[in-house]
C-alpha cells in the first residue's frame, strides 16, 4: 500500500506592516486553530537577557488593556476552546483552538494579548517567582536536567547552549523596563505570522486579522548569533546528584533544516532510537533490559542541528550502555542498513508527516513551522518525494559525516563522582 499525502492547500497572503497571514482551508474541519507566531526565541537574546523571551510569554497571559489574566482564560475556555504558547530557541507561539463559529474571539484575545499587555509590575514579579519554580521543577526532573547540560556541552558560549527559562540570577536582574523594551523591539511586524487552518476562505482570514496587523510597527527582522563549533575532542559533564537512576545523554552536531542531508538523518533517527523498532530500543530495553526509557531525538535549527540519544539507567549498567550505544553509532558507519530496515524507517517517516497533518491544530503548526523555517510552504507531497529519494548509502553516508568520536557530548546527572574515565569509551566508535 503506498502512502498518500493530505492534500494541503496553503495561502500566503500579505498583511500591513510587514507581516503575514497563512492559511490552511480545512472544509470538513469543526473546529480552527489560531497562531501567532513571533521570529524571536531563545537564540536571539544576550547572554545578560537570557530567558526573556520565555519571560514575555508568561506575562502576555498575565492582563491587557481591556482583560485581566482571568478574562483571557475565560473568553477562550468558556466557549470550549484552549489557548497556550510556546517559546521555542527561533520563535514563540501563541495559538488557540475552538469551535469554527468562534474564529474572530480567537483572534480578537489572541490580538489584544500581543497588542495591549501591561507588563503590570506586580504581575511580572509574581510570574519572576513562578518561573522560577519551573525552573527548581526541571532541575529536580534528572531526564530535563540532563538535556539542559547537554545543551551547555553542544553549544558552549553561545545562547543554544543555554536555557529557555534564563537562570534564577538572570530573572532577578530583568525588571520591566526590560522586558517592555524586548517586546517593543521584536513584536514587530515583519517577526509576525499568523497562521489559521479551519473552514475559513482567504477573505473571512483577512477581514479578522488585518486590523490587528494595522497596529503593529513594521520593525526588523530580528538577527542570530551563528552557531559554529571548534570541537576537537569528546567533552563529558557530570552533575552528581544522589538518585536512583544515572541519567544519561549523548549528543552529536549535526545539519540544519536546510541542509539536503537531513531527510537521511531522520531515516537515520528513526532506524536508531526514535521508536520501539529501533535499534537502541531493541538492544537495550528488549534484549538486555537496561532501560525502561531509551531513544533518540533530532533537532534542526536555521544553521546547525543535533542528534540526542537519552535513557535512565540503573548507575552500574553505565558502562555496558554506554558500549551499545556506541557499537550501534559504528555499526552505522561502516554498513549502509538493509532493505527491509531500510524500509520501514522509510514508511515511518512518511507516516509521520501524514499524521502530523491531521487536525487543525496540526495544519496551524505545520504552516508557521515551515514559513519561520524555510521562508516557504513545502508540500507533504514535496517532503515525501525528498524522503523516497534517500537511499540506504545516504544514510550510511551522514552517519559517517557527523558520527565522530572528537565531535561526542556526554552529560550524565548521577550519583558518579567521576565520569574522566568514560572517554576511552567515547573513542571506541
């Protein structure tokens, strides 16, 4: 049976001031999905404004001009909807989804939070205290803090190697001169996209996100600091933390989104560790039950990516995984996979662009995501025919590109007081 993309059809229209609307025409859809979606995340700021960003995305929850924190919630909710965001390293997104009928109150809450936020002082240091349980709460989760040293390991010195949420210290010294400033300079027009998907046509889009674009400033694009690596050696960090489990990642450097390579590197993830038919899965959990959590995750950014391998272990069994993990890394670079692996990496990635486009909420994302990340809507037709083009040597190609024991990061949170030793390890790929 072959797979078949949805059909997806995507407008791009202009709005004022620089910024764009996106629309997916969803005919059978019951319900729309709205995103607001902000070219600015963690990568963009100082190190002296690190976590702003996700800072700003609390408080355009916390009171407009014309609603409190409470209305907000309750004009969505109260009509069946939810509204949430996200701060990712390249862009923050405000987005909510409810029943077609309340397409214009989606976009009129989702509107008055980016045009009219407070930034109430006692707001902000109410939200100062709660961000800063998020980030007790992730420090205290072994799995999270151990991708947050990971993240130190793989960019150093540069904001991808920090974290979204900033650092306690780094909260106390934003105040909201701050935090008005950074919104005033990146909410911007031409950093805006609004993305819709639902049973709408181009003209009902216009004539309710228009206005709100009318308002905005056209302002700049906003710049990044460039990712490079002088890497020349494996590097290991170690937290050493009194727990049950060694929480271990491993991470690698690898392509950006717009490197041709990187369809490969997601047939790649999928034969290594993204699902229970991966190799790591089976090796370690199945065979040698070392893990009950174990797999591997791909990131790509505007001009650098990473693979991540991550599992929590029993402190003992750290060695014997850890030569698993790196005879399978080899076992990839010296044999291109065979057919039938081959393959079923190759179905599971098609289907995964397939389910990834089921609802609105989907179809919103998939809009904003490519539009922020390439400049363009790629068809799931396109992406497929990209994935059916890689061949079992590519994949044992990128593997020998990016799969280096000099270009290995190690982060463990354990109660190890050492982890020096494991770099002989690291060699043996």
């Amino acid at each position: 049976m072959t797979s078949r993309a949805p059909a997806v059809s995507a407008v791009v229209h202009p709005l004022p001031n620089g910024a764009t609307l996106l629309l997916a025409p969803m005919p059978h859809m019951a319900s729309v999905s709205v995103g607001f979606w902000v070219a600015v995340g963690g990568r963009h700021e100082e190190a002296a404004m690190s976590g702003v960003s996700h800072f700003i995305e609390h408080m355009l929850f916390k009171g407009t001009r014309r609603r409190s924190a409470r209305q907000i919630s309750e004009a969505v909710e109260g009509v069946g909807g939810y509204l949430n965001a996200f701060t990712s390293e390249e862009h923050t997104c405000y987005y909510a989804r409810a029943p077609l009928p309340q397409f214009g109150l989606l976009v009129d809450v989702l509107g008055d939070m980016f045009l009219n936020p407070v930034f109430a002082a006692e707001e902000i240091d109410k939200e100062r205290s709660v961000i800063k349980e998020e980030i007790a709460m992730y420090l205290d989760q072994p799995s999270q803090h151990v991708q947050e040293l990971l993240n130190a390991a793989l960019w150093p010195d540069h904001p991808l190697g920090r974290p979204l949420t900033g650092s306690p210290e780094g909260l106390d010294r934003l105040q909201r001169d701050e935090l008005r400033s950074h919104f005033q300079q990146h909410y911007v027009g031409r950093n805006l996209i609004i993305a819709v998907a639902g049973n709408l046509t181009l003209r009902q889009a216009v004539r309710a996100v228009e206005p709100v674009a009318r308002q905005l400033e056209s302002g700049l694009r906003t710049p990044f600091l460039a990712a490079t690596s002088r890497q020349r050696q494996p590097v290991i960090r170690l937290v050493t933390k009194e727990a049950e489990q060694t929480q271990l990642a491993l991470g690698i450097r690898t392509c950006s989104r717009q490197d041709p390579r990187r369809f490969a590197l997601r047939i790649l993830n999928a034969i290594l560790g993204e699902n229970m038919s991966s190799r790591l899965f089976i090796t370690l959990r199945e065979d040698r039950a070392l893990a009950y959590s174990v797999g591997s995750s791909i990131s790509f950014f505007a001009d650098a990516g990473d693979l991540v391998v991550s599992l929590g272990l029993e402190t003992a069994n750290v060695r014997e995984a850890l030569r698993l993990i790196m005879a399978e890394l080899a076992r990839l670079r010296a044999r291109a996979p065979g057919r039938a692996e081959f393959q079923r990496a190759l179905d599971y990635s098609l289907g995964q662009v397939d389910l990834g486009l089921e609802t609105t909420e989907h179809r919103m994302n998939w809009l904003g995501e490519q539009m922020l990340g390439h400049g363009r809507i790629q068809s799931p037709g396109h992406l497929k025919r990209r994935f059916k083009a890689v061949k079992p040597s590519d994949v044992r190609a990128v593997a020998r590109d990016f799969f280096r024991p000099e270009g290995l990061n190690l982060a463990l949170v354990s109660p190890l007081k050492r982890a020096g030793h494991f770099r002989t390890i690291l060699g043996e790929m």
